[in-house]
C-alpha cells in the first residue's frame, strides 16, 4: 500500500526546482540540468501513474523508458551545440548578447560523439 | 503510513534536496554532482514505486551517460574549482525564478494532489511484461525511438565538426582546452 | 531476527570477498607479472613467496600522510575515492557463485551489474576535477570518453547474452547456458572482454592514467589510503568483470559436481579471466587516444550488433 | 581479444598473439633474478665497485685530484726534507701524504682518476656494499680506502698475440737516447703489462729513462 500524495508532491517540486534552474542559471550547461529535473519529474509522475494501477499498457513504464531516451538524445545534441557555442564564443554564457565571435577561437580537435 | 510511505518520504526527501542544491549551487561542478545525487535517489523512488527495470535504466542511462556526458562538458568548457557568481542571473531575476518555480509547484501540485487519493495498492511491472508491452503494443515509438537515436548521433556529430571551415582563416590559438 | 542475522551474514560474506579477492588478484598480478617478464616479483613479505606483500603494501598505505592540495575541491577530492570504490562492491553482492551462493539474488542483476559499475566512473571523473591539476583534469576526461564509448559495445554484448538466456537475471543466464554458447557468442565474449578491459583503464587501455605522459592521471593528487582505495577498487574492478565474465560466458558453476562444488568452478573461472587480464597487460603496448575510440566505435559496436543479431537469428529459429 | 587488431592499416592479429606467446614462454623459463642478499652476484671483471688506494705509490701529485670531474678527491700533504745519504751530498725533498679522501658520495665512478695516477696509487675493487645511514660515512679516508687495496683482483693476464708491452721491450731493447717525453706514459701502460700485481711493489720499478718522477708533469 503507498499513498501517492508524496510521489505527486514530488514531481511538483522537482518540476518547479527545474524551472527555476532553467530561468536562472546562465552557463548553457546548467540550463540543461534544470530540464533534466523537469524531465524526471514527468517521468516520476509516469511511473507513480503506473504503480497506482488501471495502467493497461504498462504505459507508465515504457513511456519512462522512452523519455529517457529522448533525454540523452536530447543532451548529446545540445551538449554538441554548446561545445561549438564555446569554441566559437570561447564562453557559454547565455545572458551574453550575441555578438560576433571572440577573437579567440579555441579549437579543440573534432569530438568524437559519444554515447 | 505504510513501510512504502515511509521509503518513499526518505528517498524523496534526499531527492528534493539534491535538486534544491543542484540549480542552486555556485559551483559548477557541484551543481553535476548534485544532479548525479537527484537522479539517483530519483531512482530510488523508482524502485520504491515497484518499476524496478526503469530505475536501473535510469542509473545506467542518466548517472552513467547522460551526468557523465554533463561534467565532460562542463569541464570542456572552463570549471573552475570555487565558488562562482557568474553561473546565476541576478538576483532579481532570480526572485522572479524562484516566483515562477514556486508557481509551477504549486499549480501542478493543486491539480494533482487532489487525485491522490487514498492508498493504493502498489502495482509492480515485471520485467517480462514491460518488455512484452514495449514491443507490442509500443513497438512502433519504439523504432522511431531508434531513428530518433540516430538523428541525434549524426546531429551532434555534424554540429561539433561545424566550425572547422570558419576556424581554417584563423590563426589556431589552441587554449585551455586542447583536450577531447 | 533471523532475517536481520542472515542479513548481516551475507554483508560480511560481501566484504569478506570484496576485501580477499581483489589482494589474491593483485599478488597474482604481482607474480604472473614478474615471471612474464623474466623477475620472480616479490618474495620476502609473509616469508613464503612473498604472499603478505600487498599486506603490508596496505599497512605502508595506512601509514602515509593523507594530503589535500590547497587548491582542490576538498570535498569532493575526499569523496572521490568512495564513489570510486562502493559501486564495485555493491556489484559483487549481485554475481551469483553458484545458485545458493549469492549475498542479493536480483531479478535483473545483469542490468543491475551494469548500472552500479558505470556509477564508478564518476569517482575518476570527481578526482580529476576536483585535483586542480592539469594532469588530472586530462586524465579524468580520457576516462570519461574512453568509459563513455566502452560502455556501449559492453552493455550490447550483455543484451546478447540475456537475449540467448531469455532471462535478465544471472542466475537465470547461467541456468539457461550451454556449451554451444563458447561458440554462438565468441565475438560477444571478445567484446566483452576488450571493453571490460577497458572500463578497468587496464594496459593496453590505460591511456587515463598513461604514466610516461599525464603522471597518474586523475590519481595523480592521491595519496596514502584514498590512493590505497583507488588501487583497490581497480582490482575489485577486474574481480567483478572475471567474475561477471565467468557468469556470462563459460557457464559460471557448471562443471563437475557442480551441486556441491559449484562456487569453486566459478571462482576458478573468473581467476582464469583475471590471469589472462593480466597478460594482456603485460602483452601489449599501450593504445593511443583516436585508437582507443577507433576501435570501440568501429569494431568493438558492429561487432556487438553484428552478435545481437546473430543470437536474435539463432534464438528465434531455435524457438 | 584479437579483434584489437583490425584497427585499420594495423597487421594486426600475428603481431598480437605475438606479443602473447612471447610473454607466455617467458613465464614459462626460468627467471633471471638473482636474489641478492642471499645470492652474491656475479660480478663481470673490471667491476667498478669503490676505489682502493696503495698510499705507498701516491706521490701527492694531485694529478687525479685535478683531474677529477666532480672534484670529490681531497688530497693534503708537505714536504719533508730528506738529508743527503752521502756526505756532501744534497738534501732532497719528498712529498708525504697527510690525507687522502674520496667523497663516495659525489665520486660518479668514471675511473679517470685510476687512468691519470702515474703510479698506480689508485684501484678499482670490485666491493660495492659500503652503504651507510649518513651520507657524510662516506667520505672514505685514506686507512679506509687502503682498507679495499686486498679486496682488488690481480689484472687481468694479457691476450696472447697482443704486442710486446712498451717497458718490457725498453728493458730488451739496446739503450737509446734519454728523452723524458715520450717516456712518461710508459708507467701508467704498465698496469696491464705486468703480469703480477703491481701494488706488491712499493715504488714503481722506473724505466729506464724515468729518473725521478716530477710532481708536476706537462699538461
């Protein structure tokens, strides 16, 4: 038996946690922390659906696996972007207006993508 | 309260906190590791919640992968060690943040909290049934899952290798950073 | 009561192993090494054959002054080595050595194995940052892409086997195994073994902590017991991918009088593994960085596919 | 684990097996440690082990103190006068050795000092177990460097077809002209070319030409 107020409570938090890291961090790679929480909290929101029951299709659990998926997708992409961002920028700073680039490309050799 | 409650109170107690701490710190890095805690005890609450193939998922994906993926790149692109401001807005744009932040928890907690109900009796996913679930029924998002997967591998492949024509006009200054 | 005496007995089990097994590997390390090489390796600690050495290695550890450089990240430079080493201990409580020997028999302990033990890069990626070294910081980010590419091919070669198995669990894997398997899922093995290799950052894989060019790579910092506990959980490391490698691969207890000796043979097993290792260590020279991602990306991974392909051809025509 | 070799334009796979059967069949033969403390070692002739010093050949000419790369040799002494053995005849003077020291632990065992000494004051011995706790035990005084002068091997005998030696020849030879230049190597060849050991004589045996051995010789 689980009451499911804590696991609801829960992802409220992690979403609302997520949105402020979104809205105020201003290093593109902690951005991407804060949809990180937003995405667990959809995900742990998914899951407690699932425990609580009338989850015909085990959606709960596969949509959870798929949402995973999607996020390390979703992360190597854009950790590729703010990498060329830097070497481009040679910052990853988001509140900086968008200028041309420093004088100061730093170039590391091509990344290989992993994962 | 039942024994489950009490598991999930503790697990999500650590996880709530961790993720407090991790949009919060001024340390770059620490905010990662923080992370690493959050989705870890997230997997906890997996496991509490009886969807125990998602949580090892969840470890072997997001902590072995996608946090690991996360402080390469905040290493790649200039951590240093020690508190630093720059990281976060100003603080009244962070006021604003944390108003909306609290907006959001409390919006989706007003309209979720009333469909909690009383307990439930936990439902636990057998692996065998996850599986048989995921390629039937789910089999179709699953292959697109897959060409999703390899969308993003060329994606990232052909972005991290955009810069080499601009870059050839330049004279190479090779930073900081001559690593990868 | 019971529950909580069987409990603790099985902890105990746990850490008794965690602590015995990694030393017996490293004393064979010490002298399979030495004999390859034409030495005899040590011979005076204990008395006979030098069988105390890592004994007292472990005592001179104890010994020395745990520093902190002023410029690190004290925390989590003394936390590192914790991260480095529990998720190796939390994997061998889940490799079953026989069907009756096995501290958590877990539903999915091959996923699970797999999960706790790519926890551990964190902990070489924390002490390379966290150092303030440069050398650090570069050998925590080899680590990082080497760990990160080997991962894959290694968790293919494992789905291939749960594939033959039809089961995620690894008493179920071995229960499920047959000889024909030494054949079906050799180049799974091989895989396997080369990206276990590498996850260890064992030679011909160790350019993360490459000596003649990064020092020490992100243990470069370390000294006294927590470098003592990143030594450790290297050789904790080999026990659990021998270990897991017997389990998967040859069959883990099956052998003669498997009903009584059965957690012999899979011990005997894994040490063959972690002898052979070991030789590979002593075998080849180290492989540059592009060789390394090179050859996880464009053999190890079709080679992994190629193989869950087969077994998928195998098993359902079988069926 | 032969996969490792179809990395492209490796040869691959023979080189690795390679590499594995040679290490196997090391293990297989027999080490080739010695294990020292227990075992004394074999040592090659000619070792350089710690200098030994016949203070009775040294003449105090400084010459291997000079000459001495890392300037670890320490040489005091004065002058005596001898009084003439015949009436009327002159005094002489001679050198009289007060302290002779090698610094062991700056000594980089390059051996120029024994090939410059004239006189043979100076040996290699092939002892090389004078470790110490202090680093300043081992600056090595001269009753201590005498001390090794028994430990040192007779020379080596000389290969049968080689040349006749200089001084042998000089003694065979019918006399020649008194040239004290081209004379003055002759001593220090005579180590190799004498088949007894030199050290059991005091004063080296002059050859002919040699009258007295100047303590200053032309660079």
């Amino acid at each position: 038996m689980i009451h499911l107020t804590g696991p609801y409570l829960l992802a409220a938090v992690l979403a609302g946690l997520g949105t402020y890291g979104v809205l105020a961090r201003r290093n593109a790679v902690l951005v991407l922390i804060g949809v990180e929480l937003v995405l667990n909290a959809a995900n742990l929101l998914l899951v407690s659906v699932g425990a609580s029951g009338g989850d015909r299709w085990a959606a709960g659990n596969v949509l959870t696996l798929f949402v995973i998926t999607i996020a390390a997708a979703e992360v190597v992409v854009a950790l590729a972007v703010v990498l060329a961002v830097f070497r481009l920028r040679g910052a990853v700073d988001l509140s900086e207006p968008a200028s041309e680039p420093v004088s100061e490309p730093v170039i590391g050799e091509a990344d290989e993508v992993r994962s | 309260m039942t024994a489950l409650d009490v598991a999930f109170a503790a697990v999500g107690l650590v996880t709530a906190a961790s993720g407090l701490l991790a949009v919060t710190t001024r340390h770059v890095v620490h905010a990662a590791l923080w992370l690493v805690v959050c989705l870890g005890a997230v997997a906890g609450c997996y496991l509490v919640l009886g969807a125990e193939f998602v949580a090892l998922v969840q470890l072997l994906v997001y902590v072995g992968a996608i946090v690991v993926l996360v402080l390469f790149a905040l290493m790649l692109t200039r951590a240093p060690i020690g508190a630093n401001p720059d990281i976060s807005t100003g603080r009244l744009h962070r006021v604003l943040a944390g108003v909306l932040g609290a907006g959001v928890t409390a919006l989706l907690a007003a309209a979720l909290l009333p469909l909690a109900g009383p307990a439930v009796e936990r439902r636990d996913t057998s692996t065998t049934q996850l599986a048989e679930q995921l390629f039937g029924t789910w089999v179709w998002p699953f292959e697109v899952l897959s060409v999703l997967l390899l969308v993003a591998l060329v994606a990232a492949m052909a972005v991290s290798r955009m810069t080499r024509p601009s870059v050839a006009a330049e004279p190479a200054v090779t930073g900081e950073d001559g690593v990868a | 009561m019971n529950d909580a005496v069987e409990v603790t007995l099985r902890a105990v089990g746990v850490l008794a192993a965690f602590l015995v097994l990694p030393l017996l590997v490293g004393q064979t390390e010490h002298k399979v090494m030495a004999h390859m090489q034409g030495r005899l390796g040590p011979m005076y600690a204990g008395g006979f054959h030098g069988w105390a050495q890592l004994v007292a290695d472990g005592v001179k550890f104890v010994q020395k002054e745990d520093i902190t450089p002023a410029a690190a990240d004290q925390r989590v430079f003394r936390f590192a080595p914790a991260v480095a080493l529990v998720p190796y201990l939390v994997a061998m409580a889940a490799i079953p050595l026989s069907p009756d020997v096995v501290a958590a028999d877990l539903p999915a302990s091959a996923v699970f194995v797999l999960a706790v033990t790519a926890v551990g890069i964190l902990g070489t990626l924390m002490a390379g940052w966290a150092s303030a070294n440069k050398y650090s910081l570069l050998g925590a980010m080899r680590a990082a892409a080497q760990l990160l590419s080997y991962e894959l091919p290694m968790v293919l070669a494992v789905a291939s086997i749960c594939l033959a198995a039809g089961s995620l669990s690894l008493s179920g894997i071995v229960a499920a195994w047959s000889p024909w398997w030494l054949v079906l899922q050799l180049p799974g093995a091989i895989v396997f073994l080369v990206s276990a290799v590498a996850e260890l950052q064992r030679p011909p894989f160790d350019m993360p902590v490459a000596d003649s060019e990064i020092v020490f790579g992100a243990y470069t910092e370390y000294t006294g017991l927590r470098f003592a506990f990143f030594l450790l959980s290297e050789y904790a490391g080999i026990v659990v991918m021998s270990l897991l490698f017997a389990v998967l691969y040859l069959g883990g207890w099956h052998g003669l009088a498997s009903d009584q000796l059965g957690w012999l043979w899979t011990l005997l097993k894994g040490f063959c593994i972690a002898v052979v290792v070991i030789w590979l260590r002593v075998a080849w020279p180290r492989l540059r960085e592009d060789q390394l991602q090179r050859l996880a990306w464009l053999v190890l991974v079709p080679l992994a596919l190629a193989q869950l392909a087969l077994t998928g051809v195998w098993v359902v025509v079988a069926a | 684990m032969t996969e490792e070799a179809k990395k492209p334009g490796a040869i691959g796979i023979p080189g690795i097996l390679k590499g594995l059967a040679t290490t196997a069949r090391t293990m297989a033969k027999p080490t080739h440690t010695a294990e020292y403390p227990h075992a004394q070692p074999h040592l090659p002739p000619r070792s350089r082990g710690v200098i030994a010093l016949l203070e009775e050949n040294c003449t105090s000419c400084m010459l291997c103190a000079r000459e001495c790369p890392d300037w670890c040799i320490y040489i005091d002494s004065h002058k005596e006068t001898i009084p003439a053995t015949t009436p009327g005849g002159r005094e002489r003077q001679r050198n009289v050795l007060d302290r002779f020291a090698i610094d062991f632990s700056l000594c980089m065992y390059c051996g120029i000092c024994i090939e410059v000494c004239p006189f043979d004051a100076l040996h290699w011995s092939p002892e090389f177990e004078y470790s110490e706790l202090d680093i300043r035990d081992l600056l090595h005084e001269k009753d201590r460097l005498g001390q090794w002068m028994p430990t040192v091997p007779p020379p080596s005998a000389l290969d049968e077809h080689s040349a006749e030696a200089a001084e042998i020849g000089a003694t065979t030879r019918p006399g020649r002209l008194v040239r004290t230049t081209p004379a003055r190597p002759a001593p220090t060849r005579a180590t190799p070319s004498g088949q007894e050991p030199p050290p059991a004589s005091g004063q080296e045996p002059p050859p002919p030409t040699a009258s007295e051995p100047a303590p200053e010789p032309g660079e």
